[in-house]
C-alpha cells in the first residue's frame, strides 16, 4: 500500500504557509497546483503528497533576470506554464 502519511489538502498546505507569514489564498493554490500538475485527485477531492508540493513551491521561482534576456518572448498565458 502506498505511503499516505505525508497527504496533506490545499487547505492544510494554506494555514502552513501563514503560519511561515505567507499569504496565499487556497483557490490560487489548487490553480497553481494544476498549472503544474502536482496534485491528487479522487472524485472531487484534492490533495498533495510532499513531491507534489516540491513541485508547486519550485514552479513559483522567477526567472532569472539573464535568461529573460536571452530566451525568446513568451505571451502571458504560456509564463504561467
């Protein structure tokens, strides 16, 4: 049986993040989360194992300000991405 222990809900991942004094609303996680693909989902519930949060917090890392220099232009749309 696969380890659950680590399963936590964007709602759980939200109140960690405030507690560390970030400001994230829960409807901009689960977004993100499936932006990224780094989520869970049985039925209509949604939930994060630990690599699926790895994921969503290195997703959130700008882009260096030499590579947007050198890479091509990319719409707004395709950033988010």
């Amino acid at each position: 049986m696969p380890d659950i222990e680590g399963a936590i809900t964007p709602e759980q991942l939200v109140a960690k993040f405030a507690k560390a004094g970030i400001s994230i609303s829960e409807r901009t996680l689960r977004e993100r989360a499936r932006q990224v693909g780094a989520y869970r989902l049985i039925g209509k519930t949604m939930f994060l194992m630990p690599e699926d949060v790895e994921k969503i917090i290195e997703a959130a890392k700008p882009i260096p300000e030499k590579s947007r220099l050198t890479e091509p232009k990319r719409s707004a749309r395709n950033r988010m991405s």
